[in-house]
C-alpha cells in the first residue's frame, strides 16, 4: 500500500476575503474623508484666518503711528514748559507755589499768564466734579490768590469734567 502525499487544496471562505479587504476599503475611505476635509473645508478657514491677521496687525500699525503722535505732542508741550520755566524766572515761582495748592487729581493745560496784571488763565480736567469742589475750597484758603474765577463747568465727551480757571495771584508771590 502506498500512501500519496499531496496538499490538501482548502476552500477559501468568504470571511478571509472580507477581514482581508475591509481594512484596506476603511484605509481608503480615512484618506478620502482626510483630503477633502483638508483640501476643501480647511483652506476657507486659513483664509479667513489670514484676512484676520493682516486686519490686526493693519490695527496694531495704527495704534502705534497714534501713540507715536500724542508722544510726538506731549514732547512739544514738555519743550514749551521747558521754554516758559527756564526763560521767565516769575513763572518759575508761580509754577512752585502752584504745585502746592494744586488738587492732585485736577489735570491742567493751556495755561496763560500775563505777568503784569498777574492773570492765570488755565482749563482744568478731571473725573467728577466733586474734585472741583474740593480745588474751590483750597483756593479760598489759599493766601497767595487774590481772587479766582470759575467758568464752563461742563461733562467732556470722555466722561469728565472740564472747566476754566483765571487766577488773579498777589503782587508779592511774584518779586
């Protein structure tokens, strides 16, 4: 008796095939869903992005050219005290004695003095008129002012008070 070797031929099953293809279609259809999400959905978003960049960065150039402008003015002003205190040694005096009486929370400008009739027009700007108040009650107790006057109280349009101040100081605070 002999015996035959030969291999056995196995019927392939539909499951092999299928555990075999399916990854491959589920490969196929992540790199689908990845391409077009990335080619079609994302880049209108980059774009949009982009535009956003540019529009801040145009904001952030403007911001900076406008402070540039108010430090470019605030260097005049600085330039033309420097002017008036170093020139005029009676304004220098007025100036010292002003810094004493003055309300801190009271910002002045545009100042005028006229020496000879002793006058000090100036506005003032600060957050509430309660400090206005209080800048009128130091003037009636200061003995360096002869007299004061008061005008154009009003709110400003950022929400402060601005008004007019004309001091009329005594001849001996400026010898």
């Amino acid at each position: 008796m002999a015996i035959e070797i030969a291999p056995v031929k196995k019927e392939t099953s539909s499951k092999g095939i299928f555990v075999l293809i399916f990854p491959i279609i589920a490969l196929l259809v992540c790199f689908g869903v990845y391409f077009y999400f990335s080619q079609m959905v994302l880049p209108p978003k980059k774009l949009e992005m982009n535009k956003l960049n540019l529009e801040l960065t145009s904001i952030e150039r403007t911001d900076v050219a406008t402070k540039e402008a108010e430090i470019d003015m605030a260097a005049k002003y600085i330039s033309d005290f420097k002017i008036l205190f170093e020139g005029n040694p009676k304004a220098s005096v007025f100036f010292g004695v002003f810094q004493q009486w003055a309300h801190p929370k009271i910002v002045y400008s545009d100042f005028s003095f006229d020496i000879v009739e002793r006058t000090i027009s100036m506005k003032g700007r600060t957050s509430g008129f309660q400090n206005v108040m209080q800048q009128i009650a130091v003037l009636d107790k200061e003995s360096t002012v002869e007299s004061y006057e008061i005008t154009n109280v009003g709110l400003a349009e950022s929400g402060g008070v601005t008004f007019n101040l004309d001091l009329i100081l005594k001849p001996e605070i400026l010898k």
